[in-house]
C-alpha cells in the first residue's frame, strides 16, 4: 500500500515557541551509532524504504574530490512545528464518497506515525473557498449582528472529516484556519469573489466572525489553534478573496481582530499574518511587525510559493530575510500546490522535487511548520467551484475508489515521519550543488539528516559530523532521509 520501511518509534516534546538564536549544546557522539538510510527515488520501487545501514569511522579532514554533507549538531536554530496539510472542503467532500477502507488507508497514510507520514499540523478554510463545491457563508446576508452565525453546512462533510484526523493523530494535530473572504454584504464590491475590500462599518462584525468560529468548532470538538488574518490578501482572484495592503491588515489586527479574541478568552490562539507568497514577504512583516501594538498579537508570518508565477525563481532570501530582521516571531509556510491537474502528469517526478527544494530550503532559512494544500482531490483535481483544479500528494479515483499517490506524498513524506515536534534544526551544508541537505536533532536524541539530489547521476557522498563519516550513496532524481 503505502511506505516500505520499518516502523519507527517517535517520542513526543512540547514546541517552545521562541527562538533564541544558534545555540550551542553538549557535544553530539556518533560513536558506536550507525546510520540508517531511507531512501526514495525515480525509477525504482523505493518510497521511503529502508534501503541501507552505514556505520561511521575516522575521517578527520576531508579532501576536496570528497563529496560530504558536513553537520553540526552542535550549532542549534529554530525548533520545529510539524508538517501537514489542508483539510479543506474539497477533500472532506472526495474522502466521503471512499469505501471504508480506503478511508482508513489515507487516514494512515497520512496520520500514523509508524505506518504513515506522521502528520501533526493542518489548515481548514473559514467558511468558503474556491476548493469547496459552492460559495457560502455562516451567516444569513445582511446580518451585521451575527445572530444566524452557525456551522450546519460543515457537519455534514468537513466537520466529521477533520474529528477522523484527529482521532488518527490523538488528539496531537495543530489546526490553523483561513478566512478567503468576509460574506459579500461586508465588503465593498459586495461579492465574495473577485477580490474588494472590507468595509470599515465591517471590521468590529469581521472580527467577531473569527471568534465564533473557533467557539462553534470548539464545540464540535476541534480545537483551533491559530488562525490566519486573510488568505492571499493581495491577490484578486476569480475566487473567494479579499483585498489588505499591509496598513489594512495591520490595523485590522491591532484595533479589531487581536483585541477581540483577547476579550472572547481566546488570546491563546495563534495569529498568522500575511499568508500569502515570498514576493512581498519583507515588506508586510515590516509593515505590521514594526508597530508594537499590532506586533504583539502575531505569533507568525505565514507566506506560500507562488511567485514564480511571473517566472523566475523561488525567493527563499526573502525568507531569510523575515527571519533575520524578526527572530522572535516564527516563520510558517502555509500553502503550495503544483501545476494545474492533468492527469496524464500525475506520475511527474518533477512534483516531488519541488516539494523537496521548498522544505530544504525554507527550513534552513529559519520556517518552523510547513502545511500543503489540499490532502486529498477527486480524479479532476477537485471539487472545485470555479475550476481552478489542481494536484494534490493523493488523489482518488470516485469511480472506483482508488487512490493514487504522488512523488509528492513521498518526499514530504521524508521529513514529517522523522523530523519530531521539538526537535532543533541544526547545521548543514552540502560540499556541492548537486545535494540540498537540512537537519535536525529531535528530542529522543536522534539525528535526522535529509538530503537530495535532483542530478542526472549517481552521488556517492559522506556524511561528516565531528571529524567521523558513513559513506552513503545517493540515486539519481533521489531523496534520503538518514537517521543517526
């Protein structure tokens, strides 16, 4: 069905929120540890198989025809959230129509531990978004008072759904939701598609929104731990959207959202701002972080990969950048998804590796969580209202209930089944550009290194840690998750 690979036992830490800078901590032994080697890779049958045991031995100074991953265990950043997906609409609405155990087959897949990927962070939608079946809202229109506000539509797909994944993690899920748009009565081109802004007679009834929200499904009994300000506040889109310049959303913030959910008792919750690509990225944190009363209700900034859509490349500086200027609010990744469905493409190694690069990359530039868009869409990339369908780790044929996973699912795959919550990124750099490489050292005392190579060849490489080294070999088009 899913991974060939031995089960792993996990240990569980509690996520301190804060960062302190690189650390340095007691000195990391490889003596007497062997390194077990996970590997998943174009044109074989590996998906995150146990496919090697290396044991290290004296290196000392390594030339330079070497090929070595150098790590430092020593050295310690940020600590690690967890990873996840969305459980939007769209697949609480395909996850229904599985038999039985198909569910149970994604529920593990996506959930367990040991025989899945081990999932421990998700992201709902407020309301509608464009993957959801039809556009709708909580409240009845014109209803500035809140008074109709009720869940009923989610109970009959997307409520049920997310209990099923929290019963598959324990309880031990993060869930964070974003609102696409007000109701169209609030916002001044009074639609909720297609952009428009919110109106000012709006704002105090738009931050009550949120906190009934998290009451209704508190009462389902789905704890929300944080939200985020507004999806994609810069984009006008054919969908659910809404349009904040930086002051908006900082004023909104600090004059109606923060307050009130400190007055509702629900100061607690994490308050994500900008959601939305690298491209603006530097320029919204400022704007908002550089006013103490709206930075005091952000825990994070949280952004998504979609500006190469004008060409070019991934603006991981930008990351960097946020995490340099502001070290003591964290750094989340909210949404990616890859290329617009066709499902003559769904076997495209190519998704994979965009995966890889993105978590590789925003890891070491200081991003704590990491959450992928929809978990699960039907054999069209849906459903979808306005047909902006897409790929997503698993897709299921309704037909026949068949599921069908994706290079991506994998390759996530090989940083959320061994990277713990609590655990601490530590130093990592590759000796050639053919690998990325990211690590981390986890709570039960465990290195987790995670290297790819996207070349053409073969790359016999080293991994060094304190003068000892285990000779590992990478397959072309591979990823490896080596564990010490």
């Amino acid at each position: 069905m899913l991974l060939a690979t031995n089960k792993l036992s996990f240990g569980s830490n509690k996520q301190n929120d804060s960062y302190q800078g690189p650390q340095k901590a007691q000195r990391f032994s490889t003596t007497g540890k062997q390194v077990t080697v996970y590997t998943t890779a174009a044109k074989t049958d590996y998906r995150i198989s146990r496919t090697d045991t290396r044991v290290f031995k004296p290196v000392g100074q390594p030339k330079e025809t070497q090929i070595c991953v150098f790590v430092d265990p020593n050295r310690q950043f940020q600590n690690f959230l967890g990873i996840g997906g969305a459980l939007t609409d769209a697949s609480a609405e395909t996850f229904a129509v599985l038999p039985k155990e198909k569910q149970r087959e994604l529920l593990t897949a996506y959930f367990d531990d040991q025989q899945g990927i081990g999932y421990k962070l998700a992201r709902t939608n407020i309301h509608s978004c464009d993957f959801s079946s039809s556009s709708y809202t909580y409240v009845s229109e014109g209803d500035k008072q809140l008074q109709s506000f009720n869940v009923e539509h989610d109970k009959k797909y997307r409520i049920p759904f997310i209990k099923q994944a929290l019963a598959a993690t324990r309880g031990k899920l993060n869930i964070f939701a974003s609102p696409w748009s007000p109701p169209a009565f609030m916002k001044d081109n009074n639609d909720m598609l297609h952009g428009g802004r919110l109106k000012p007679e709006f704002h105090q009834s738009w931050a009550n929104y949120y906190a009934k929200f998290i009451r209704a499904y508190q009462r389902e009994g789905i704890p929300i731990w944080g939200i985020t300000i507004q999806n994609e506040p810069m984009a006008t889109q054919r969908w659910e959207s809404c349009i904040y310049s930086a002051e908006d959303e900082r004023d909104f913030l600090k004059n109606y959202l923060g307050p009130t959910l400190k007055r509702e008792g629900l100061g607690d919750k994490k308050i994500i701002a900008w959601d939305h690509n690298r491209d603006l990225i530097y320029q919204r944190a400022s704007t908002i972080l550089s006013d103490p009363q709206a930075a005091k209700y952000v825990w994070g900034i949280g952004y998504h990969w979609y500006e190469p859509w004008s060409g070019g490349e991934p603006m991981f500086d930008n990351v960097r950048l946020v995490h340099e200027t502001f070290p003591d609010k964290q750094l989340i990744f909210t949404e990616g998804c890859v290329d617009a469905f066709d499902p003559q493409k769904i076997g495209e190694w190519k998704f994979g590796e965009q995966y890889g690069r993105s978590m590789i990359n925003d890891f070491n530039n200081g991003t704590v969580g990491w959450t992928d868009w929809n978990i699960l869409l039907d054999e069209r990339g849906g459903p979808n209202h306005v047909s902006n369908y897409c790929f997503a780790p698993v897709h299921a044929n309704t037909k026949t209930g068949e599921l069908s996973y994706l290079s991506s699912y994998y390759y996530i795959g090989h940083f959320s089944k061994f990277i713990q919550p609590g655990a601490r990124r530590i130093a990592s750099s590759p000796s050639r550009s053919q690998l990325l490489s990211t690590a981390f050292l986890n709570p039960d005392g465990k290195m987790t290194v995670v290297v790819m190579n996207s070349s053409e060849k073969n790359v016999a490489y080293w991994l060094w840690v304190n003068g000892n080294a285990a000779e590992v070999n990478s397959l072309p088009h591979s990823i490896q998750t080596l564990v010490v």
